[in-house]
C-alpha cells in the first residue's frame, strides 16, 4: 500500500511554523493539531527562521549578481543621460535659447 503525499500551501506552512515558534504547544500537541509529522514542523521552523529577514525589506546585505548587474546597467544609462544633457545645454547656450 502506498501512501499519496500530501502537498501543503505556503500559507499553512508559514501558520504551522509560527505556531512553532510561539512554543505555546509542543511538536507534539502541534502535531496533532495540524496532522504533519514533528520533524515537518521542525524543518517550515527552522525554514521560516531563516528567511525572516526577507520580510522585512528583502535580502539583506546580499546583493545577488542579477541585481548588481541591473545597477551597473542604470548606472551607466544615467552616465550617457548626464553626457547628452550636458551637450544639449552647452549647444542651446552657444544658440543662445536659454
């Protein structure tokens, strides 16, 4: 006999965990409650614990390559848009139109 496995939704998994961490309960009162095993409820604990900090404004102080990049790319448009602006005020003083 083969058992289906169950699929979870990330909003269960994030109640379970933080009923985790309250300690209000033990793992297995916990257990109980939710029908998930004490070592499923230990790991969404843990998993939440390491990823709080995104709650709070992202990734921290890491910045991934992918961001770097994009910042590299804003930062060099930025420069070209400083190169044009400063060339068209020079030309438009030359012109007298400003």
């Amino acid at each position: 006999m083969t058992t289906k496995r169950r699929k979870f939704t990330n909003k269960f998994k994030a109640m379970v965990a933080l009923a985790a961490i309250r300690e209000q309960k033990t793992l297995a009162e916990l257990s109980k409650e939710f029908e998930v095993s004490p070592n499923q409820i230990t790991q969404w604990k843990q998993e939440a614990i390491r990823n709080m900090e995104k709650a709070f404004g992202g990734k921290g102080d890491e910045k991934s390559e992918e961001d770097e990049k994009a910042i590299r790319k804003l930062r060099e448009k930025v420069g070209e848009l400083t190169i044009e602006r400063d060339f068209f005020e020079d030309a438009c003083k030359r012109l007298g139109l400003t």
